[in-house]
C-alpha cells in the first residue's frame, strides 16, 4: 500500500510538470477566477493521488484530470447555489409591472441576427459570458450547474435543496437578466 | 381591464417567460404547453422572448462542448502553482 502510494505521487508529480498549464487554462475558463482556478486545479491534483488506484490505464491521464477537475467546479458552484432564492419586492421587478406585464423599457428588441455565423462568433460569446458574470453569485451558479451538468432539473434541485419550480424561475431571472445585457452590449451599437 | 383577463384565463408575460426557460431544459406539461401556446398567439412581445433565449441557450451548450483555446501563462506562474501543488501533495 504504501509503495503503491509512493508510486501515485511520483507519477502525479510528473502531470503536474505536464498538465498544470491546461487544467489551469480549462477552469479559469469555467469559473472566471484566477486564484479559485489555482485552488481547483490543486485540489484535482490532491484528489488524483486520493484515488489514483482508480485510474486506468485505458485513458489518457490529462481526460482523467480534467474529469476530476469538473466534478471541482461542479461542487464549488453547487456549494454556492445552495438554498438559493430570488429576493426582490415584486413592484420593484425591473421587468414585469404589478400585473405582471413587460415594463415597457424592459420589452425586448428584435435582434439584427443576419450573420448565420452569430453562434460561432467569439465576440458573441465573449458578451455572453461577460453578461453572465455580472449575475448575482448564486444564480450564476445554478445556470452554470446546469449547463455544465448532463442532469435533468430534478436531481439538481435536490442537490441544491430547492423545489423545481424555484429552480426554473431562478433560471428564468437570470436569463432576463443575461439577454437584456446581451441586447445592450451586442445588438444596440 | 382586458390585460388582466387574459392573465386569468391565459398567462402574465411573467408566468410565460419561465415556462419558455422551462421548456428548454424539460418537457411541458399538456396545460402548461396549451398556456404557452395561446399566451405567444395573443402577445407580441413573448414569442420574440422565447426566440432570443433559444440562441442564447443554444450558444451555451455548444460553448459547453467545446475546448477552450489554450491560455499560455507566463512560465514563472506556472512553475509556482506546480511548485505549490507538489508540496501539497508531500504532505
């Protein structure tokens, strides 16, 4: 046992020298941090060596890697998307007045998407996911949860200790906010 | 008046707007598609809603699927970060 765990860190030491760099570059791209990054790519390194009688031999060791490194960032927004709520008095809605119609400021425009190629536009994406940083902590969380999760919103919510409606109200709150800041930063130039 | 009508036998803009992020992430159910279905026929501004946010959660997931480009780190920050996780990983 002991040998065995002698020989993990010295193989674990190696990836370190040879996939630190992409691990880095992958979750500063997940979570927009570069210090959180710092942490989530040590702790995926800490937890190799944890359960390194479990990677096989069948897989390259960098997608093992970056399998652990996800399943970090998955928790962290989890940790932050826990018991989340949404908290504002309801006539002070920036989109919906009392009856719950558009507030006529807040009515979308329609959007110029001429170019076919909007989707693989990296400007675009960049936007996006500038708009999404600006989002309150937990609710960027729970968009990110469930985007970078292949899970239905049953199983998050109970991961996250909320009801499903709550859920995709929340999610709903966030996408308003993230497509009136698209609409702002992209469309109305 | 007319509005608040149509909210009691339809939908407000606001109950409309999370059935349409609903209905990206799940399955609607027969009512709530019905609801949906009538409120975009009367509303002008909901249906243009729903086709903004279907791009956005359409760039989302392929985002999602993507690698990102390599970042390239100045080579005395990187040899930091090892030097710390080597360490971490002694003890």
């Amino acid at each position: 046992m002991d040998s065995l765990h002698k020989d993990a860190s010295l193989t674990i030491k190696q990836w370190v020298e040879l996939h630190t760099e992409k691990l880095l570059s992958w979750a500063i791209y997940k979570v927009s941090d570069r210090e959180l990054a710092e942490d989530l790519v040590q702790d995926t390194f800490l937890a190799a060596v944890q359960s390194y009688h479990k990677f096989k031999g069948d897989s390259e060791p960098r997608t093992w890697l970056l399998s652990i490194l996800n399943n970090k960032i998955i928790d962290h927004y989890r940790k932050q998307a826990r018991n989340v709520t949404i908290s504002f008095k309801q006539d002070k809605d920036p989109f919906f007045d009392e009856h719950g119609e558009w507030r006529e400021e807040a009515e979308p425009q329609p959007w110029d998407v001429g170019s076919p190629h909007l989707l693989d536009d990296n400007e675009f994406i960049k936007i996006l996911r500038k708009c999404m940083n600006k989002l309150p902590m937990p609710w960027l969380s729970a968009m990110q949860l469930k985007y970078l999760q292949q899970k239905d919103g049953k199983e998050i919510c109970q991961d996250l200790g909320i009801t499903q409606s709550n859920f995709w109200q929340i999610l709903c709150r966030a996408k308003l906010q993230v497509r009136a800041c698209v609409e702002k930063n992209w469309f109305i130039k | 008046m007319r509005k608040t009508i149509i909210h009691i036998i339809i939908l407000s803009c606001r109950k409309a707007t999370q059935l349409i992020e609903k209905k990206l992430h799940t399955r609607l159910s027969r009512r709530e598609r019905v609801q949906l279905k009538w409120h975009n026929s009367i509303c002008d501004i909901c249906p243009l809603y729903e086709k903004q946010v279907i791009i956005i959660d359409k760039v989302l997931r392929d985002d999602l699927a993507k690698t990102p480009d390599e970042q390239v780190f100045p080579a005395v920050e990187v040899e930091a970060l090892q030097a710390r996780i080597i360490d971490s990983i002694k003890k």
